[in-house]
C-alpha cells in the first residue's frame, strides 16, 4: 500500500484477460495525472447503497483537496441516509471516456479549520458559499482506499489502480 503522494501503490486493475491490460507498467497514469482531472472537474458522481441494499447515485459539486475528496448534502436527503446507514461510497468523474473512480467511506467533516477551507475553495469554484451552520449542509470527505483512473483513447494501456494507505495506517 502506498502514501497518495507515491506510486508505490501504482499498479493494474484487475479486469477479465478480454480487456487487453497487461501487466507492464508502461502507459500506466501517475497520481498527479488522476489528481489534476480530479481538481479541474465540476461534477463528480457519487454512489452511495440504500439500507435495503439497492443502489444509488447522484451528481454533486464537490472539491479536491489534499488528497480527499469534500462535498456536502443534506443528512435527510438519500445520499445522506444512505451514508448515515452504511458509509461506503464510490465517487466517480463525470466522464465515461477520461475516468477516476474512488472507492472509500465517507465521514461527515466537524472540524472548524477544514470547514472553513472547504466554503472558501467551494466559493472560489462555484461562486457559493455553504452555511456549514445548517444543519442541511452538512459536509463529508472520502479518503480513497482504492483509485482506478484510465482514458478512452489509449485504453487500455492508461488502465491504473492504486491501491492506498488508509488513514492512521
């Protein structure tokens, strides 16, 4: 397992032998690379599982910020049930063809100096500012444990997983 800042953790996913993806490493995306797209989106795709075990995916502003990804939702809407009941998520990037999908759990953010670094950048990125006093506004962070990141024209030689130190670890 790796730190973000590292490629240690650098390595192929796993898909079926039809998919073409060898194991050498060329072609392969460096962190940086998965970061950039993940700082420049607009709309990322975040996936949560109702209690019932269906799923559930909803479209969300958001920010990447040192390595965790930041959004905010209602706790009584879906996405916030469904984290308050299981807090597992996939979050994904709006495109099919330049992909960077995370996997980790989501934990609600209560710490005043990440807060108020979250409504600054989100204000500087979408010109709005969250009332994170608002019990409706409440903001959680996922801290990927496992990326995957590739892009259409040269799969699957882009095809990239990283496989990452949680926290604390």
């Amino acid at each position: 397992m790796a730190d973000l800042s590292t490629e240690a953790g650098r390595s192929r996913p796993d898909f079926p032998e039809a998919y073409g993806i060898a194991s050498a490493p060329e072609g392969m995306l460096s962190w940086a690379d998965a970061s950039d797209r993940l700082t420049t989106a607009r709309n990322y795709w975040v996936s949560t599982t109702r209690p019932d075990g269906r799923p559930h995916a909803a479209p969300v502003w958001g920010l990447w910020l040192g390595d965790t990804f930041y959004f905010s939702t209602d706790p009584s809407s879906r996405k916030g049930r469904n984290i308050a009941a299981n807090p597992n998520a996939v979050v994904h990037l709006e495109s099919g063809d330049d992909v960077v999908i995370l996997e980790g759990i989501l934990q609600h953010v209560a710490d005043p100096e990440l807060l108020t670094r979250f409504v600054d950048a989100y204000d500087v990125k979408y010109g709005f500012r969250v009332d994170t006093d608002n019990p409706s506004s409440a903001v959680f962070m996922l801290r990927p444990l496992v990326a995957h990141a590739w892009m259409e024209h040269n799969f699957p030689q882009s095809a990239t997983r990283w496989i990452l130190k949680p926290p604390g670890s």
